[in-house]
C-alpha cells in the first residue's frame, strides 16, 4: 500500500500564560492510500492536537510545531504540510484532506438550511452553479444513507436528529472528494445504534473512494469494528501501534492492556478496571517511560528510558515488558 501520509517525530508546543505545554512530545505515524488508522488514548493525550496538525489548523502566534508531516498531493507531488505557507494550505485543507468534528451541531450554523450550507461548500471547490450544486448535495446527501434528500435539504440542523447532522457533516466533508479524512471522535455524541451506523458508513466510503481515514476515539470498540491499524498514545507519544487485531487481542504496551480491561464488553459489563492515577503534567520534563508513575508492571529499567520494539512487521510498542505483564 501506497504511503499518503507520514508524520516524524511531530512536536506541539502550546504558548500559554502558564508556560509552555508540551501536548505532542513526538508522535510518528502513516496511513497508507484508503487505509482506516484510528489514534485511541484517554482524554488529554494529544489526540486532537495531532489531527489538527495535519491540517495545518495551530496558530502560529501560540504554537510551536516541530518534525514533519509529509503528504502526497493528487498531482504526486510530497509536501511536508508543517513547513507550508497559510496559502499553499488552503489548497489542501478541506480539499485534499476533510475533517468532521465530534459535534456535528457546532459545524452548522443553526440559521441556515441544510441545503445552502451545502451548497455553499460544494460551490467553494467546484466550478459549478447553484442549481447544480444542489444537484450534486442532494446526491451526497444519498451517498451518506439520508433518505429523502431533497427535503432535507430544506431543513434548518435543529429539523434533523443528532446522526442524520452527523451523516450531513460526513456529506459535506466528501464534497471536495479528499483522499483523506480526519474524524475526531465522530461517534461519542451519538447513542450506539447511530455510532455503528455511521462507522459503518465511514468504512463503506472509505472502501468505495480508496480515501483513507484517521479516526481519534477514546473507544476500542471502534477501532476493532472499522480500523485497519492503531496507534495507541499516551501523554503526546505513541506507545504502540499494529494492526487492530494486533493491538486488541495481543498488547504489548502496559498502558494498552489497561485501557483494553476498562472497557465494557457483552460478557464484562460489571467487571471494569479503570485506569487509576492521570497523565503526567503537560508543562513538565518526562524521562524514562512516561506511564510508569501508574504502571503496575513498573520496575527500575522503566525509569532509565524506553524505545519502540518491534514484535512483528506491523506490531510495535514502547514497553519494557513487551506484553508479559505478569498477570
Ligand atoms: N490551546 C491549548 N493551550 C494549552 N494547552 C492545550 C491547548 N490545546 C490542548 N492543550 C493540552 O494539550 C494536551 C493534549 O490535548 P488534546 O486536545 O490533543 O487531547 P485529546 O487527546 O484530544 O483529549 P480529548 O480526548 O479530551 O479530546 C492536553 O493536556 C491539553 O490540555
Ligand atoms: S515500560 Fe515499564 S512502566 Fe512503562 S508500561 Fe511498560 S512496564 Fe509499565
Ligand atoms: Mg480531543
């Protein structure tokens, strides 16, 4: 599989008023052409920060972004999107590369129609007029499973449930047919019939139009129903990455096991672990393996400092005890 993208050792520096917060301490990853990766870890690990950076979205005035992320243009062409120009971003964002947020309802304006906000995008990137615009949302609308495409098109986001704006939002991000796209946290505001549903739904786009898609979730449910591959992070850094398989049924990163028994399934609904303790600070310094103050695997060689091992091709993590975690 052709490489798309390829991220080295990425750093995000945040320039706040308290200092600076290190919330990308080097993250490095790829997702090959029409490849689903999902980025899985708890809240504050970097998740958002490194999907942002793709498209080029910090503020140069207040962060600081260090490393590469190497994209390849439909032209063939590799650019490295964390040295571009805001311009020659435009030409990228939302085009080539699309994102959906979590919360379809901010995405929207409430005011206008479903339809002309459509419109309005899919004029942005065609050379088109506007009753074809319409044409083609209305077909869009269809390709993302509405039915009645037409008449919602006249209706203002409060006319539609919380999964149809979310479908409406994947639409809309297909507009310009990118080859990839970014989906953070596209489920968590939806109740778990309509979240299958839209995986679903992003799985068959993906498939259909070769376009690769890097989906952030807290959920490993997720990641098993649709991702190829999975990077799991842990405070700005990855911890592991393989194959969803790989990473589900066989950890090898202390951090991942833990996170794999805190989730609820059919047969342990009421024996969850969670994850005690929280990450560490994002101001301060990290040596050695940064989960280690909550490790309980954790012994003196932790603390010296941890590289990535691989365990087969696809399969690799930063763990001393590379899976045998002694029960
Ligand atoms: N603008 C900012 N200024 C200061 N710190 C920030 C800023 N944005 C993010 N951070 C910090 O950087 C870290 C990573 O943030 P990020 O939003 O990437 O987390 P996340 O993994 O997406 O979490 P969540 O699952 O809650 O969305 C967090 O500690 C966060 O508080
Ligand atoms: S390297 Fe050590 S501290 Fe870190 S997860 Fe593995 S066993 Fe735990
Ligand atoms: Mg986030």
């Amino acid at each position: 599989m052709d490489k798309l993208l390829e991220i080295k050792d990425l750093s995000v520096r945040l320039l706040t008023a308290y200092g600076v917060a290190r919330g990308v301490r080097g993250v490095s990853l790829e997702i090959g052409e029409g490849e689903i990766v999902g980025i899985v870890g708890e809240s504050g690990c970097g998740k958002t920060l490194t999907a942002k950076s793709v498209l080029g979205l910090h503020n140069p005035e207040r962060a600081e972004v260090g490393g590469s992320i190497l994209f390849r243009t439909k032209s063939g062409e590799t650019v490295d999107i964390a040295k571009l120009k805001q311009k020659e971003l435009q030409k990228i964002r939302g085009k080539e590369i699309s994102m959906v947020l979590q919360d379809s309802s901010t995405a929207l304006s409430p005011i206008i129609t479903v339809g002309r906000q459509m419109e309005d995008v899919i004029l942005a990137h065609r050379d088109i007029k506007r009753p074809e615009a319409r044409e083609t949302a209305a077909g869009l609308l269809e390709s993302v499973g509405i039915s009645e495409p037409r008449m919602r098109l006249k209706c203002l986001p409060g006319e539609l449930s919380g999964g149809q704006l979310q479908r409406v939002c994947i639409a809309m991000a297909m507009s310009s047919e990118p080859r990839l796209l970014l989906c953070d946290e596209p489920t968590t505001a939806l109740d778990s019939v309509t979240q299958a549903q839209i995986l679903e739904l992003l799985k068959k786009l993906s498939k259909e139009r070769n376009m690769a898609v890097l989906i952030v979730t807290h959920n490993f449910s997720a990641v098993k129903r649709i991702c190829d591959r999975v990077y799991v992070m842990y405070a700005g850094l990855i911890a592991e990455s393989g194959t969803a398989e790989e990473v589900t049924k066989s950890p090898k990163h202390r951090y991942t096991a833990d996170l794999l028994k805190s989730i609820p399934t059919a047969e342990k609904k009421d024996r969850l672990e969670s994850v005690a303790g929280s990450l560490p600070d994002v101001y301060g310094d990290i040596s050695g393996c940064p989960y280690a103050p909550r490790c309980k695997s954790a012994c003196e060689g932790c603390l010296k400092g941890v590289s990535m091992t691989e365990f087969s091709p696809t399969h690799f993590a930063a763990c001393i005890k590379g899976g045998d975690f002694g029960g």
